[in-house]
C-alpha cells in the first residue's frame, strides 16, 4: 500500500499497515494530494455515523431517540414507556447526588442549592463518540414540578446553550410515558457530522442508565402490582 495512502485512512496520521514496494515501485508511485486533519476527522465521522447507525437500526423495544441539528445545536428527543408509578420515577430522577452512579457518562452531580422548587445542580461528565470525547461541565437550574417534570437550563459551563428536561405522563395502564428533549450547543464548534451522533449517543446512553435504574427501583417499590400488569 502507497505510504500517502496509508497515512489518508489513518486518523492520527500512522500508518495502518506496512508500506512495501521496492525502489521501482517507489519511483512510480502516483501522486496523492495531503490530507487535512479535517478531512481525516470527517473520513471517520463518516465510518462513525454508519456504525451509529447499524446500532440504533436495533434500539430497545420501548426506548427511542431522535437527534435533529438545529444550527449549531443539536434538539435530541428521547423516550420510553416505563412498568413504574410516577412517584417511583420522580424520586429517580430527583436523585440529583447519587446520578453519576447509574448515568453512563457523569462522573459527578451535586445541589449547590435549593430554593423552594428551584434548585442550582453542579454536573461533570462527558461526551464519547468512538476517538473523539468531549469534557462537560456545567452547572444548571433545575425547576421541579413533581410527579410531572423538571425543567433545566444552563447558568454556565462548556456548553453554550442547554435547555430541557425530563416530562412524565401516566398511562391507563398503570406505567407512564417518561420523555426528555432538550437543545444542546457545546461552546467549541464541532462538524454537524460529529455533533449530532456525538450529543445523541450521549443522551441515549444517559437515557437508558435512568430507565434502567427506574426499572430496578420498581422490583423494589413496595406495590409491585404495576410492574406485574
């Protein structure tokens, strides 16, 4: 394989295989104009977007997840029906100092403050999306309106823009829609190529550790007559 060659499907620039060939070869081989760092990031945002999409061909039977870019923002949409009251739920997602043990991706959650309904929550975590991550650090209000939702909006942080929140609605059968869209702008410009999958693997991935931990706690909950209907 030419050298120049190797080095384009390479994403930090090494070379994939050995380059053989002897001097002849060597003297004949054809021109290949450079490759931008760019150019290599969107080669494999291109394998990272096909792979992405493969996977969420198969999503979990009641979970799903859309992700639309919206300028430099990313409007993501994730939702699930739940075997769980609402109260279960709510006390889930209020859990706000204990997230980062079943959130993928959030490595710390903490109230700085409480004012009635309003609360000042500190997060840390990131963003993963094969090669590439992203570090997020944000601090954000959250307004609760229980057994219903929270809403959450940026004070600030490395993101630009953050503004959304969690939405549950019961169902005649005793489980519950549980719902989270938000717009999400991180403050470093990114390709919408990596921006999208990047913000939507995030979310699902965060969405489904929630739906998972409120499955848990619903073996636990002391009327376990919803989870068996």
């Amino acid at each position: 394989m030419n050298r120049d060659l190797a080095e384009t499907l390479s994403p930090y620039g090494m070379t994939a295989c050995a380059w053989v060939g002897d001097r002849a070869a060597r003297a004949a081989k054809p021109t290949i104009r450079s490759v931008s760092m760019f150019d290599r990031l969107r080669l494999f945002g291109l394998l990272a977007l096909g792979a992405i999409g493969t996977a969420y061909a198969r999503p979990a039977a009641d979970i799903s997840v859309i992700a639309t870019a919206r300028d430099a923002a990313v409007e993501v949409t994730a939702h699930a029906v739940v075997r769980a009251p609402p109260e279960l739920i709510w006390q889930t997602l209020t859990d706000y100092d204990h997230l980062a043990r079943f959130v993928p991706g959030m490595v710390s959650s903490r109230v700085l403050s409480r004012h009635g309904a309003q609360l000042v929550v500190e997060q840390r975590g990131g963003a993963r999306l094969w090669f590439f991550s992203y570090p997020i650090r944000v601090v954000v209000t959250s307004y609760e309106r229980p057994y219903q939702g929270i809403e959450v909006h940026l004070v600030q942080g490395n993101l630009r823009r953050l503004d959304g929140g969690y939405r549950i609605e019961p169902r005649p059968d005793g489980g519950c829609d549980l719902t989270w869209t938000g717009l999400i702008e991180p403050d470093t410009p990114l390709p919408e190529f990596i921006r999208t999958p990047l913000l939507r693997r995030t979310i699902s991935d965060q969405f489904a550790g929630m739906v998972r931990e409120i499955e848990r706690r619903a073996d636990q909950w002391p009327d376990r007559s919803v989870s068996s209907q």
